[in-house]
C-alpha cells in the first residue's frame, strides 16, 4: 500500500468513526475528541488511539468494540489495533467546535 491509499484508508476510518455515537451523548465520538490518532501501516494494519469520556464510562467495555469491529469491515484494513488511554484525560476543550455547538456549549 503506497502512502496515497493509506491516506484514503486512514481518510475512510474517519468516515467512520463519524458514524459511531456515544450512546449518552447525542454526538459521534470523533467530533466528541475521543480519538486522539489514527495511523494505517503499508500491510493495512489500523492503529487508533482513543479515550472514553471517564474511566468509568458504562460502554467501556462495548463502545472500543464497536470501534474495532466497524473498522475492520473497511477493505484494505488488515487488522485492526486499539489502544485505550486516558493520558491525557478527555475534557470537553477536545470536543471540535461543532460538538459544542450541538451540545449547547457555545
């Protein structure tokens, strides 16, 4: 995979993402900021780094599911690795502009 599909593949994964709300809050969790980086190698090997709202949170175990198993329905997508951190934590300043508005933070 040369670096032009892999920036169509990376591009693809967002769309993505896009499509996956956090069921508590009326918001995809991209625009949410709980994606911090999402990296395809040449082999098609995802690679995204994400948060959860709180450690806490009652989709913690399923919400990173999800996520895994949407991406991996992508074509191109070898394999599909998530990493969960909570360094730095989430705060809403990572929210994008749009999130806040949605949510009437602005």
């Amino acid at each position: 995979m040369d670096k032009k599909q892999i920036k169509i593949l990376e591009d693809k994964i967002v769309v993505v993402l896009k499509n996956i709300y956090d069921p508590e809050i009326p918001v995809n969790i991209y625009e949410l900021g709980l994606i911090y980086e999402v990296r395809v190698e040449e082999s098609g090997k995802a690679y995204v780094q994400m948060t959860l709202t709180t450690p806490n949170c009652p989709v913690a175990e399923s919400l990173p599911e999800q996520v895994k198993e949407e991406i991996s329905y992508l074509t191109g997508v070898t394999e599909v690795d998530l990493e969960i951190t909570f360094d730095p934590p989430w705060d809403h300043e990572m929210m994008t502009e749009e999130a806040k508005l949605e949510l009437g933070l602005l």
